[in-house]
C-alpha cells in the first residue's frame, strides 16, 4: 500500500483540491512521504485522487505556498517533499477547543480498537523487516530533536504496527485515525510530555510483538492508547478555560 493510498479512505468534505490538499499534507506530518521523495507526476496524482490534473495542479500550487512541496524544472525535476520542523498550532487549537469530551472519547474508542488489534495480530504476523521498522521508528522517536520529526516518528511507529498485521483495512484505519489525532496530542501547550515514557511505551509494545506475545502486545498498547484520552481531555479543558479567559 502507497503513502497516500492510506489516506484515502473517505471524502474529507472539502473541495477537490482542498482535499488533495489535506491529504498530502497529512501524509507529510504523518511522515508517511519522506522529506526530498518525488511526488508522482500530475496524472498519477490525479488517478490516485480520482480527480482531474488541472485539480492535482491547483493543489501543488498551494503546497508550494505552504512550503511543504518544492517544484524542480528539467530533467531530473519535478514536485519534491519538504518536510517542516512543526505543523501549524493556531488551527490544532482551533480544533480541538471545538470538539467536545464524547467526541474525544469516541475518537480514542476507535483508535483502542484498532490499534489493539494490530498490536495483538502484529506479534502473529510480523516480518523481521516490520520488527526493525518499529524499533528503528522508537530510536527515531528518542532521538527527535523538534517537534515534527516527534509526531512523525509517533505517526509512523502506530501506521507500522498496522503494517505488521499484514492488514490494508487496519492501515488505513489508522493512518487516518493518526491525521486526525496526532498534531493534537503533540500540541506545545500545557503540561509537556514525557518523551521517555512514550518511548518505553513504544519499546515495550515492540519487544510484545518481537516476542510474539499477542495478548501482551495488545494491552500495552490499549493502555498507551488510553493514555491519549487523558492527555487530549486535559488539554481540550484547558483551550476552554483560556477562551473563557479572553
């Protein structure tokens, strides 16, 4: 399965080319298209968005302006992935002040299940290729030195371990729970996070499924999971409180 193929599972209810917009943009926070890799050209973008290249056009366009794609003329050109040190806050907060505790709740009900899943159907199915991925990804994790590189790093190890269930259904289940959730948790407000528990958490998770321990692998990773619902309940009260302030 592609990058992008991941994201897209549903309409996002935007334009055509806000869509492919969004989706893009997604796969670049998520870490799921590397920082310099060539996009494919604009009729295969095109086929992959099921939309038209004028729509593939406009959207590269804004990208550029955004400064998440970079256009190279000649030869060897083409459209190329810039990643950036951190997503945009303002919008995050935006988002998440709007959204209510259910809302939250039903989010991370969502993501226990399918997380869960893949942590349990990982540790039967995994290649040794999917093992290394997953340690390499915490080691990325740990050693992250901005905020980007972080929530890719988180991205990619969860979108991993769906890949490790040899599951498409899962994968994109997550890649898509992963867009909506990740610039959320990873927002720089409130208590900050504790890098080394996430990173033991995700060591921890790896090592159940190295072990092939099923049952491990998925009640460590509900329990990291669950650990979500805290963190966001916590920092959507405190958006709230701030905007009661003003």
């Amino acid at each position: 399965m592609s990058a992008l193929a991941a994201l897209l599972g549903s309409s996002t209810g935007v334009g055509r080319a806000q869509e492919v917009v969004q989706r893009i943009t997604e796969a670049i926070y998520l870490g799921l298209l590397s920082d310099g890799e060539k996009l494919p050209v604009e009729v295969q973008l095109a086929a992959q968005f099921n939309v038209a290249p004028m729509t593939v056009r406009e959207a590269l366009s804004e990208l550029r302006e955004q400064g998440l794609v970079e256009t190279k003329r000649g030869r060897s050109g083409g459209s190329f992935v810039r990643h950036p040190k951190a997503p945009p806050v303002e919008p995050q907060r935006q988002r998440l002040a709007a959204m209510t505790i259910s809302g939250l709740r039903d989010i991370v009900d969502e993501h226990l299940a399918v997380a869960g899943r893949s942590a349990q159907l990982a540790a039967e199915r995994a290649s040794a290729v999917n093992v290394r991925r997953l340690f390499g990804l915490t080691e990325q994790l740990r050693t992250a030195d901005n905020l980007g590189d972080r929530i890719r790093a988180d991205c990619r190890f969860h979108i991993e371990l769906a890949v490790a269930a040899q599951s498409p259904r899962l994968t994109r289940l997550e890649a898509n729970l992963q867009a909506e959730v990740s610039g959320l948790l990873w927002l720089p407000i409130g208590p900050e996070i504790d890098l080394d528990a996430v990173v033991e958490e995700h060591h921890a998770i790896a090592t159940a499924v190295v072990s092939e321990n099923g049952d491990e692998a998925r009640r460590l990773t509900e329990e990291h999971v669950a650990g979500n619902l805290r963190r966001l309940t916590a920092l959507h009260l405190l958006q709230i409180e701030e905007g009661a302030q003003l």
